[in-house]
C-alpha cells in the first residue's frame, strides 16, 4: 500500500514538473457531470473537405449524434441545456435540413390527405391534389428555421454587447437547437389525419409543450443575468413564435380545406334554385 502511494505521489510530482517546464500544456478541467457533453469533439481536421463532411453529417458517427440530438429532443430534461449536453461538441446541418425538409412533405402530404378522407364518400366532392401546399409549407418551415434564429442570434450578441455575464450562442447553435425542436411536429403532421378537431388540438399541444420546452431551457441560461423585464419578454416572445409556428400550420393546411367545401356546398343548392326560376 505503501509503494502505491509512493508511486503516485512520484507520478503528480512528474506531473507538477512537467506542467512547470511547460505553461503551455493542455489541462483536463472536471465539469458538472450532470451536463457532460454526450459527444466530445474530435481532433482538428486536416482539409476543408473533411470538415464541409462533418458538417453536413456524411459520416456514421456524425449520423449517430444525429439520432441522440432528435432522442434529447423528445425528451428534453429539466434543468439541462440542450446545447452544451448534444450540439456544442460538433453542431451541424445536416439534421436540421432534413428534418425541415422531412416536416414540409409530412405537412404537406397529410393535408392533402386530412382533406380527402374529411370529404370521402361525397357525391359532390372531387379530389383535387394541391401541390402548391409543399412550396408554401416549405416557405413557411425554412423561413421560420432560418430567419427567427437569426434573428435571436443578433439579439443575443446585441444584449452580450450591454451584459457581460450572458450566455454566448453561435448562429449555428442557435440554428441547431431550432431545426431539432421541429422534429416532434413530423409525427405530429402525420397524426393530424385523424379528422377530430379535438384529437389534432391536443397533439398539437403536445408538441408545442414538449418542443417549446426545449427552446425555453436552451435559452433561459442565455438571458436570465439580463434585465428581468428583458429575459422574460425574449422567452415569451420565443415560444410565441413557436406557438403561432404550430398553430397557423394546422389551421391553414388541415382547417381551411372544411372551409373551402363548406362555401362549395352552400353554393350548390343557390345555383340550382337559380336554374329552377329560370325554367
């Protein structure tokens, strides 16, 4: 037991040495194990190519923190930023363009489809497909992941410009923690099918509940050493653009259709009363 001690202290005494004769040695610092980042970054990486791939994912390992982030996104933790556990390691685009890209025919589809079986079995209706749907949900999602984001990002520099204490987020952070939050509304907008107005309105809060979290636990770290009023107006604000995100969504592609047949139909018998009179 002895010789043990002895041989560690020899070794922290080469250690402290070591560390001495070279101030510019890399250290290990212990951090909170409560929030230890699920992946650790790599080495440094040789050529642009390389890293261009690890952004965009093309590769198993990259895929694999793919599959955590989405897992960390449906179930998010209280108490824990979804930032320094999942995206501050290795943030990247791939998954938020593919789950944008995957929601926008997942809305798009399932309207079109909510909008057939709502009317199936009509003699009066006809199903038409509107493929317009898919470039005005993909107008509506992008446009949401990418400007209210940046958005934020320049907010958040703007007020670490007048703190000092705040929480730092990149641009690609931010773009991240959004693109991940909007997985939950795929299998979301494919339930929507389901023609009860009550059983889409709970989904949806389901989702706005579960997504909405993560972005309010992401972002209270960032402004919470702010001005009270401040902070609270930033994450208000954040969850009600999330809100009118989700809400507008299932108002516009799976509402109106009803809408549209019931103006069809009401039109119907004015016109035969009108051809009526005439004969």
């Amino acid at each position: 037991m002895a010789a043990a001690d002895d041989l560690q202290f020899e070794e922290f005494g080469d250690a402290a040495t070591s560390l001495a004769a070279n101030p510019d040695t890399t250290t290990v610092s212990i951090e909170d194990p409560g929030e230890t980042p699920k992946h650790q970054p790599g080495t440094p990486r040789s050529s642009g190519r390389e890293e261009d791939d690890e952004l965009l994912g093309n590769d198993d390992s990259d895929k694999t923190e793919v599959f955590d982030r989405i897992k960390g996104s449906l179930l998010p933790i209280p108490g824990k930023n979804f930032v320094r556990l999942y995206i501050r390691s290795n943030p990247d685009l791939y998954g938020p363009f593919w789950i944008c890209a995957t929601l926008v025919f997942a809305i798009a589809i399932s309207g079109n489809l909510s909008n057939f079986l709502i009317h199936l079995g009509e003699k009066t209706y006809h199903y038409v497909p509107e493929f317009r749907k898919v470039s005005i949900a993909a107008t509506i999602i992008y446009a949401y992941a990418w400007l209210v984001p940046l958005a934020l990002w320049g907010f958040l520099m703007w007020r670490n410009s007048k703190v000092m204490n705040i929480v730092s987020y990149s641009f690609l952070e931010i773009l991240c923690v959004y693109g991940y939050s909007l997985f939950i509304y795929i299998p979301t907008a494919i339930l929507w099918i389901i023609p009860q107005k009550a059983v889409r309105w709970i989904l949806v809060m389901i989702a706005l509940g579960i997504s909405g979290s993560v972005l309010a636990m992401t972002f209270w770290p960032a402004v919470r050493e702010d001005n009270r009023r401040i902070a609270l107006a930033t994450i208000v604000t954040i969850v009600l653009l999330h809100m009118l995100l989700s809400v507008g969504c299932l108002a516009y592609f799976f509402d109106a259709p009803e809408m549209d047949h019931l103006q069809t139909t009401t039109a119907t018998p004015n016109q035969t009363v009108i051809a009526a009179k005439s004969s």
